[in-house]
C-alpha cells in the first residue's frame, strides 16, 4: 500500500472510497490548472497593488483610541482599491460582517423617499431585515426607503423588461447580489453583472448599483466593480480574508459612496480618519495576499464535491461540469440521514473540533432545523472546511471552503464513506 493511500485509510478513507475519489480528481486535471491560471492572475494583481503601494513592515503597527493617522489601515485601504480598480474603498475590523457592510452601504446612500431595487429577485436572508421585507427595528423602510423587486425568469435569467418597467426616477440604488447564497438560483457571472448595470445605467445615469460580491471575491479575474459597480461589498470571513482575517468587512467603490459609507460607519464630520486597527493589520494584509490561491482551494474541493455526488445520482448545483462565479456547493442528499452522515465528514476532516458531532438544531428565524458542520480557526469562518443546510427537502446541503484543497478533498472523501457506511449510497465499481 502506497503511503498517501495509508495515510487515508488512517483517517477513515476505505480503500474503495478513495479509489473513487482518485477516478474523480484524474477527470478534473484541465478544470484545475484552469482555477490555477485564475489564481496566478489575482495573486500578481494583489501583488502589484502591494508593491504600489509601499506595503512595510512599520504598517502592521498596531494603532488605539481614535486611530488617527493610521498609515497601515491606510495602506490596506489603498491596496484594496487598487486591486479592484475604484477610487476608494473602506476595509474595517469595525464592520463586523457582510450583513453590516451590506448595510452601511445601503444606509449611507439611500435617503427618505429613494426606492431600492433589487432586479435579480430576493435578496440574502439576513438583509430582509435591513430593507425591512421583514419588519424589523431601524430597518430603511423605518427611514423611509422603499423596496422592489424584480423576480428572476423561470430559467434563472434577468426579467430585463421587468427591470426597465420598475427603474423609475425614484430608484436611487439598485442592488445585485452575485452569488445565489441559500437560493437556488444560478450564480451571476461578473460579465452578466456588467451587462445589467450596464442595461441600468443607460436607462438611468444616476442611479447608483451596489454588488453584493459576499463569496465571489478572485473566483473571476475580474470583479464587479470592473464593470461599473458604484460599490462591490464583502465580508472579510469569507473569500478576501484569506482564512487570516479574524472581523471585518469591506466596501470599494467611487470616492463619492464611499465617503458617504464612511461617514456612515463612523460618524458625519469623522469618516474615514477614525477607527483604530488594533494590531490586526497583519492578518488583513496577509490575508488578502493568500486569497487568490486559498479562493482557488476552495474552488477545487466544490467542483470535486460536484463530480464525486453527481455521478451516484444527488443532484448538484452548480453541476459537475458548467462554469462557476462564487465557491459554494450545494448538494441534494434527499433525506435527512443523508445531510447529517454528509455533514458529520465535513466536520471530522476539521483540523479545529473534529471530534465533534453535528446534529440538527432549531435556529432563529428558521422554520426547520439546521445541521452545521464547521471546524474552524476563526468563528463562523466559511472561507474555511463548512457546510450547513436546513433540514427539510429536497434536503441540500450547501458546502464551502477549505484552506487547502487537501482539506476539502479529506471533507468530501470522508462526508462520502460516512453515506456509505450508513448504506445510503452504494459505490459504482470502478
Ligand atoms: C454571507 C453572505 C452575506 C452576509 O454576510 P454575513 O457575514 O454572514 O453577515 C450576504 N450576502 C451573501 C450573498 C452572503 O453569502
């Protein structure tokens, strides 16, 4: 027995498990080098936006109190900037996640009377609240803001004629949110972004877009602020933390939003000149710098998860085989034993809680149960090994991350010989 296959086995890999894994991996070489080419290009564009901007040791600095003056956080600021291509960008430990970032710049550049339209239908679960779809204290309709929306077509394809009729003059800002999140419509493409605002803006110049890019970050080698986004939002637990970043959140885009976002965040008059980094600034930094290839990690254990699940008959979305824009995975496991046996693997192959065992509970603002399996170094991390899903058909689990691919292969491997020990799934024989 080879070594590499003894060192599975010692995990819990049967030898007919990772056989059928190997037979997957084999059928995926040209899909790998693919992300690898995607990752080769972010990594230099990161680069060059460190190198131009002097990044130095003497700006891991830690900084207290007001953080006026803040060289590093400044410097984070403008490398992020540079690497997405805008004006400006804010990128703080004090937003706290995507939810906040979200809401910062939804908040800072809608006033009372403005209308949000979102054209590609329901928006993230936890932002009904911020818009108010779901009454809820502070909400922007509380201030005033109205809310559309344009449903997707049946084929998951942009109504662009319900988006015209619903683009009056009222429509200050209209929000797209990239990646599908817990829906299960298809992920857009940074492209079809582009073509929609582009759609927007000829019908109405000064209507400001915001993205949404929450686990889409270095999946492309363009982002939507490439293609004229007014601001690109994300959380810096997700993709652009590298698995490094502990909080934060961040929002890129022209100086005119962002200024607004950071007067928001802070306080009108202070903006962007207060906010202490409190020696995170490494992480940041570091975290960032690894993203391109971490993305491209995480990237690598969801098409390998498609391609081990699809071919024993659980439906995948994305598919095995088609294009993707953000890094999650769902897979339909058709019952609960499945979504708790897929689950139970993910966690075992953690390298933080392995031991642990995930078992359905009831969360706020759920009408099921939810499984969670996550071992990670950072809470609530989902750039890092997690899957979770609610516990009711077509019982989906929605899988991310991974460090490493190796990682997420051990996840997937092992998530697959749990079905098989409980008999529900029975492995072709190679
Ligand atoms: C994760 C996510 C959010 C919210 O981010 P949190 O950090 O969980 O608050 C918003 N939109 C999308 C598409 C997401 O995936």
């Amino acid at each position: 027995m080879k070594d590499i296959e003894r060192i599975y086995r010692d995990l819990g890999i049967s030898a007919e498990v990772y056989a059928y894994g190997e037979a997957a991996v084999a059928r995926l070489c040209d899909r790998f080098a693919a992300i690898d080419e995607v990752a080769e290009y972010n990594q230099q564009k990161v680069l060059s936006a460190m190198q131009k901007n002097r990044v130095s040791a003497t700006h891991f600095a830690a900084t207290t109190g007001y953080g006026y003056n803040d060289a590093g956080r400044d410097a984070l600021e403008a490398v992020y900037a540079d690497t997405f291509h805008t004006e400006a960008a804010l990128v703080r430990p004090q937003i706290t996640c995507g939810t906040h970032a979200l809401t910062v710049a939804l908040s800072a550049n809608l006033l009372p009377g403005d209308v949000l339209l979102s054209p590609v239908g329901a928006p993230y679960d936890t932002l009904e609240e911020v818009i108010g779809i779901r009454p809820s204290p502070c909400s922007l309709s509380e201030y005033g803001v109205s809310y559309r929306q344009v449903d997707l077509l049946p084929d998951g394809s942009i109504d662009y004629e319900g988006v015209a009729a619903a683009l009056t003059k009222e429509v200050a800002l209209v929000t797209i949110q990239r990646s599908k999140g817990y829906a299960t419509r298809p992920t857009l493409s940074v492209a079809e972004i582009g073509k929609l605002i582009a759609f927007i803006k000829e019908r109405h110049p000064t209507c400001k877009v915001m993205v949404d890019n929450c686990y889409g970050e270095f999946v492309d080698v363009i982002e939507p602020s490439d293609v004229g986004a007014d601001m690109t939002v994300g959380s810096l637990i997700k993709n652009p933390g590298g698995g490094l970043a502990p909080i934060g959140g961040y929002i890129v885009g022209t100086r005119e939003c962002v200024e607004r976002c950071a007067y928001r965040l802070s306080a009108p008059g202070l903006g962007q000149e207060v906010g202490a980094n409190l020696g995170l600034l490494t992480s940041l930094f570091q975290g960032f710098f690894l993203a391109p290839t971490v993305v491209a990690a995480a990237l690598k254990g969801a098409i390998f998860a498609a391609n081990l699940y699809e071919p024993l008959g659980f439906p995948v979305i994305p598919n095995a085989t088609e294009p993707r824009h953000d890094i999650i995975q769902a897979v339909s496991l058709g019952s609960a034993e499945g979504m708790i046996a897929f689950c139970e693997g993910i966690q075992g192959a953690a390298p933080v809680d392995s031991y642990v065992t995930p078992i359905p509970w009831a969360m706020p603002g759920y009408d099921s149960e939810v499984i969670m399996a996550a071992g990670a170094f950072i809470q609530g991390s989902s750039i890092e090994l997690s899957a979770d899903g609610p516990i009711r058909p077509p019982y989906a689990v929605y899988f991310q991350g991974g460090l490493t691919f190796y990682n997420a292969k051990l996840g997937v491997l092992l998530s697959l010989q749990k079905l098989c020990d409980r008999g529900l799934v029975t492995l072709p024989k190679l």
